[in-house]
C-alpha cells in the first residue's frame, strides 16, 4: 500500500517511526555530540502563540523613585552604567546575575571546549555547574584519565582563572556517581581546598532537567564504551547500527526524601554549599519549598525550554512546564531565597524577564557552549559582555539599579493570564 496518503495527518513521521522502530523516538544518533537540542521557540505552543516569557513586555514607568534616589547618592544624573551587577548566587559573588548551567559527560560538553568553557567562565567570575555522570564516564582525573574529559581537569581550569572573591563551582552527583562517591572525592581533594576555604565550592542535588523530566542523563555510545560502562548504566540496542542508548537512573524523591538528602549533604559536607535542581515538575513550587525549608543555599528550576545533549524527541516538544508557568507558580507560592533558573535564557529581556519574576540568577547553557565553541579563547567573554550591556540598559530602563530592585511590577502581557501582571494577586 505504498500509494496510500493521510492529508493533514503527519505522515512522514508514521512512515519513519514503521521504518526504523525504537530508534525514531531520538534524533537521528549521528547528531550525538554535534547538536544541542531543546524545544524550540514555536514548537510548544499552539499554531500562532508565543513563548509565555517572551510574549511579556517589560514596562518602565514615568515616575522614578530610585532614579531619584540614585541621583541624589550620586551627585548627577545617573545611566545605565550605573548599574550594579554583581550578585550572591547560591552562597556565591558572581560578576552578573547569571551562572553557567549544569554541563555533564555528554560529547558536546567534553574535550577542548568543555575546558575552555571552564576557563573562561572561571575568568569571569561566573558560578559553574559541573554536571551529572562526567566521573563514572570520563573518570575522575587520576591514574591515567583523560584530563580534558575528566572532572578535575574543568575544575582545574576554572579555578586557575578565578579572581578572588568571584564565582564558584557546584557539583552534581547522580545515582551513578554516589556509587563512585564524586562528592567525597571532591570534598577531599586537595585541587578543591582553595574553593573549598573560600567558600566557593557547593554540591547540586539534581532531581531532574528541562528537556527531560523523569528521566535520567542519556548518552549514545558505540560498542566499545558500552562494554565497559554496561555494568553501571542502562544499556538500550535502540539504533540498530553498532551505537547503543546509554542511560542513567534519576532517582527517586518524595518531599521527606528530598528533606533527608539536604539533611546528610549539610552534616556530611558542612563546608560545602547546598544546591538543587529541579525539572519543571507540575508541583514544582512545592518542591522549591521543601528544598529550602530544609536548607538549600540556592534551588535551580530548569524550565521545559532547557536544552541538553541527548533526549527523546517528545520529551522537549511536550513534557514539563515552560519556564514561565514554573516562575508563575513559583512567586504565588513564595519563591525560595534565592531561586536560579534556566530554560533558553540566551539574551538581556529574557533574562530581565526572569528576574522580574523572581529569579535571583539565570542560567546559560547551550548559549554558553555556543559561545565557546565560537572562540575557544574569548567567544564566552564578549557574549556576556553583550548580555552584562543589555541587563545594565534594561534595569536602567525601569528606574532601578540592582537585579534584585526587579519585580513584578516590571512586566506585563495581555495575552496570557496565568503571568502575574501589574496589580495583580
């Protein structure tokens, strides 16, 4: 029935899913490592509407007060390079409202550019995540690891070009990596002391990602790496070409879990920041709260528009909350202290916006690889002066001089009433 046609109905997808079986549920695996994916601006929403966030308008006022009040602490009219950046993230001085997002053992994150993003990072003062399963995978950096690939090798990269007082490093640790106990390892290394002394190392708890929530890290590998790593990971024959699924487990959490987690992390590494991510769960607020109530020194929420080096097609198209419902629910609720988020962030409004609505940071992932990968030596560095000019002229903008002078007052949407507006309850 090779004629037979179903107008309106996606077709080709049929067809390729009856071709290709269980594979047709990734992109093709050939893009492993060189593509970085993630929902994308028109796929989530229906036909026409926009992105919640990025349909918000940011709304200056005509009446100033802190304008007035930075007039008169300065002397003279003030500007948008007035503006003061620098802002506490998780326990953290970072040069900008922003951090540099959890970035794991995927191929697209190792190597050369996952060390020149460390060290460019580093040098701008900018709190980084070292993401999940980068140990059981590419080794710690001892006897004999690649040290490019390994965990040592981007902290030893970032550190190094670290100025004093700035930024921090958060590691993650999976269900794989608490068997290789990385926590410790970090915790006890003698290349981690000086963070560690300064007050600039923390450990993120992950309970999951935007791209993916419910699942754990995933990975494609090819025969051989899958022999030595299918005593630890689950292994899938999906691909059918020599290339395997490999996937991580993602834990598994309730509200006194999550508790007792905090807990031990805080009696057994009491040096150590506190951190945890979230995906954007539709109790995502109650979440947030359990962390902090428990003692979380900063609770990362990555929206449904957050990017990743392997996942499911389905699961960025129509899996989580966008980053805007979680932010909706999140300030209803109460955020907690000091809430940083993620999801697309890539621009000055973007990141305003989030700001806004209750954010203390955002995160940069895929922008931040990008960047790299543009120059390895300063692609990094001129992208957030880009976005440091951008923050700086749209907090000037509305009158005010710090990130966190942002609320909600300062944006506004017609089109989608579950954003909080102005007067809003």
């Amino acid at each position: 029935m090779s004629d037979l046609s179903a107008p309106g109905f996606p077709e080709e997808e049929v067809r390729q899913r009856a071709r290709a079986g269980a594979a047709a549920a990734f992109p093709p695996p050939g893009e492993y490592g060189r593509v970085l994916f993630g929902a994308d601006r028109a796929g989530r929403y229906p036909a026409g509407e926009r992105d919640p966030l990025d349909a918000l308008r940011i709304t200056p006022p005509v009446f100033m007060p802190q304008r007035l009040a930075r007039l008169i602490d300065l002397g003279r009219e003030p500007d948008y390079r007035d503006v003061e950046l620098t802002t506490g993230v998780g326990g953290f001085t970072s040069a900008l409202p922003v951090y540099v997002s959890a970035l794991g053992s995927t191929r697209a994150a190792g190597g050369d550019l996952g060390l020149a993003l460390s060290r460019q990072a580093g040098a701008l003062g900018l709190p980084m995540v070292i993401g999940e399963n980068v140990v059981p995978v590419n080794g710690y950096g001892r006897l004999g690891e690649a040290a490019d690939r390994a965990l040592l090798g981007r902290l030893r990269a970032y550190a190094e070009e670290l100025p004093e007082g700035r930024g921090g490093v958060a590691v993650q640790q999976s269900t794989e990596d608490a068997d290789a106990e990385v926590w410790n390892l970090v915790y006890s290394d003698p290349a981690a002391l000086p963070l560690l002394e300064s007050g600039r190392l923390a450990f993120e708890l992950k309970t999951g990602q935007g791209a993916k929530p419910g699942l754990g890290g995933m990975t494609v590998l090819d025969g051989e790496a899958a022999g030595r790593l299918g005593d630890r990971y689950g292994i899938d024959d999906v691909f059918g070409d020599g290339r395997v699924l490999r996937s991580s487990t993602p834990g598994t959490f309730t509200a006194e879990i999550l508790r007792q987690q905090i807990r031990l992390m805080r009696n057994n590494f009491p040096r150590a920041r506190v951190w945890v991510k979230l995906h954007p769960g539709r109790d995502v607020a109650e979440a947030a709260r359990v962390a902090a109530e428990a003692g979380a020194d900063a609770v990362t929420v990555d929206g449904a528009e957050g990017g990743t080096g392997w996942a499911p097609g389905a699961f960025p198209a129509q899996v989580g909350l966008p980053l805007a419902e979680c932010l909706r629910r999140l300030a209803a609720a109460g955020p907690p202290p000091c809430l940083l988020v993620s999801g697309r962030i890539w621009e000055g409004g973007r990141a305003v916006k989030s700001l806004a609505l209750g954010a203390r940071a955002v995160g940069l992932g895929r922008a931040a690889l990008l960047a790299a990968a543009e120059d390895p030596e300063a692609g990094l560095v001129r992208f957030t002066e880009c976005l440091a000019l951008e923050l700086r002229m749209l907090i000037s903008a509305l009158g005010k001089y710090t990130p966190a002078a942002l609320d909600r007052d300062d944006v506004w949407s017609p089109e989608f009433p579950g954003i909080p507006v102005p007067g809003s309850s």
